[in-house]
C-alpha cells in the first residue's frame, strides 16, 4: 500500500486534468492498494471521478 496525492497521479498519468481540479481536490490524500508504479492512465481518470464525488459530498448547495 501506498499513500499519495491527488496532484501527483494527475501529474504523471493526466495532466490534462489538472485545470479541472481545485486545489483542495489535488491535495487529497488517495491510498493505493498496489503502489503507484502499477497505476495506468485509466486507473488515474477512475481515482479523479471518485474523488471529485466524494469531495462533492461535502459540498452544501444553496
């Protein structure tokens, strides 16, 4: 297992993503069950949507 940032899985496998994201979403901490080194480009657009769904959670509409 491996803890990582947001930031540095969309650094590495989507850059295009960055814009999209708050600066609170990219500093998420995301665990990694099998370690960075496996992750694939798809595997990095599935963290961003949970992610981004999650922190919407939070998030109080008025």
């Amino acid at each position: 297992m491996e803890t990582v940032k947001l930031s540095r899985i969309v650094e590495k496998l989507a850059p295009e993503l960055h814009s999209f994201l708050t600066a609170h979403e990219l500093d998420l901490k995301i665990v990694l069950r099998d370690g960075f080194s496996v992750l694939e480009p798809a595997d990095a657009m599935e963290i961003v949507q949970h992610s981004i769904c999650e922190h919407q959670k939070l998030t109080l509409l008025h």
